[in-house]
C-alpha cells in the first residue's frame, strides 16, 4: 500500500470518528434561541449537559484539524484540483475557530450561566458567537468537497449521497446566520438539523476513505499499464 492510500485511509478513520462525536454534539446542542437571557436560563438548567456537549465538539473540531491536515499532505486526487486543496485547507481553519468557541462555551459561558451573572454572560457569548462563524467556512468546505465526490470518477460515495452532502452544507451554512445573525429561531433549528445530515456524509465518506485505496499514483499506475 502506497504512503498515499495509507494517509487517505488515516484521515478517513479520524474524520469518520469526527463525525460521529459531530452528530451526538448537534443532538445535545440543539437549536439556539434568540433571546439571550432564555438561552442563559436553557443552559443553567443544564449545565452539565452544555459542558459535556461542548468538550465534546472541541474533540471533534480537532479530529476535522487532523483529518484535513493528512489529507492535504497526501498528495491524493482528494487535493488534484485547486478548489478541491483550497477546501480542505479551509476544514482546520473553519474547525480552528469554532473550537475556541467550544472551549468558551464549555468553560466561561457555562460559569455565567450557573452564576446568574449576565453581563459576563454577554460579553463570553458575544465572543462565542464571534468566533462560531468559522463554522460556516466549514460547511462551505464539505459543500466544495461533496460537489467534488458527486462529478468523481472514482466515487467514494454514491452521486446521491454526495448529493445531500452537498444541500446539507448550504443549508447549515445558510441557517447560521439566520439564527444567530437575523434571531429567527426556525433558521437555528435548520442549522442544526441540515449540520446533522452534513455529519451523517462526512462519516459515510470517512469510512469510504478508510477502507479505499484512492492514490493518484495508484490511478496513474493502472493509466500506464492499460
């Protein structure tokens, strides 16, 4: 096996693991609501929960940073392409500062909330907030990366599949801002359900990955012996 099939097999495992802690997190997160004190309330009643539920994205977000980085030294038809490479670039960025949010969330958000002290509350969450828009970058990235499996001549997941990956990413990417930027609590309940879906691809393609061998040497090789 080729140094690229293994690192394309590594990836896949750690970005399927990734995303199966990305599911279980969206499930215990739950759609944001607009009023800030409410969400203060939600989440002092249950602190535990939102502590847990946060430590655990940040182990995700960081499994998406180490995915990435091996698929993108590689050298796999995954990054043949410029949009293909500049999306996988984009997944530890996006990932990278959504993390800082999930640590603040899990620590300092969460202490304001437990303590009733609102006005810390607001400055901690602000800063979240600030900070969680990386998480649009990386639903753009899974769009590139999924439209890119769709038109692949050598699919690690059906056309369909990489279908929904794709409208998945869109919609998280639009219900973002709906939720957080505009308060519309519906466009928060999109976010997490489309990121759901969006989760439910990247571990199809993660477990495709780590059971494929898909070198463009390998590709090259076959090319030159037919």
């Amino acid at each position: 096996m080729s140094r690229t099939d293994t690192g394309m097999r590594v990836a896949g495992a750690w970005l399927a693991i990734a995303s199966v802690l990305l599911g279980f997190v969206l499930v215990g997160h739950g759609p944001i609501h607009p009023d800030l004190a409410l969400q203060m309330h939600i989440i002092a009643n249950n602190v535990t929960l939102w502590v847990v539920v946060h430590w655990a994205a940040a182990a995700a977000l960081s499994l998406f940073v180490v995915a990435s980085l091996i698929v993108l030294t590689a050298g796999s038809r995954l990054t043949e392409h410029w949009w293909t490479l500049s999306a996988w670039a984009v997944v530890p960025v996006g990932a990278l500062w959504t993390m800082t949010t999930a640590v603040a969330e899990a620590t300092t958000v969460a202490d304001a909330a437990a303590a009733n002290d609102m006005a810390r509350f607001s400055a901690w969450w602000a800063f979240a907030e600030g900070k969680a828009n990386g998480f649009m970058f990386l639903c753009l990235a899974v769009v590139v990366i999924a439209g890119n499996e769709a038109l692949s001549r050598q699919q690690i997941t059906p056309t369909w599949a990489s279908l929904v990956g794709v409208v998945a990413g869109l919609a998280a990417f639009a219900g973002w801002p709906l939720g957080m930027w505009f308060g519309i609590w519906l466009g928060s309940l999109v976010w997490v359900a489309s990121s759901f879906v969006m989760a439910l691809w990247t571990l199809w393609f993660g477990l495709g990955l780590a059971r494929t061998e898909i070198s463009v040497s390998s590709a090259r090789s076959s090319s030159s012996g037919a």
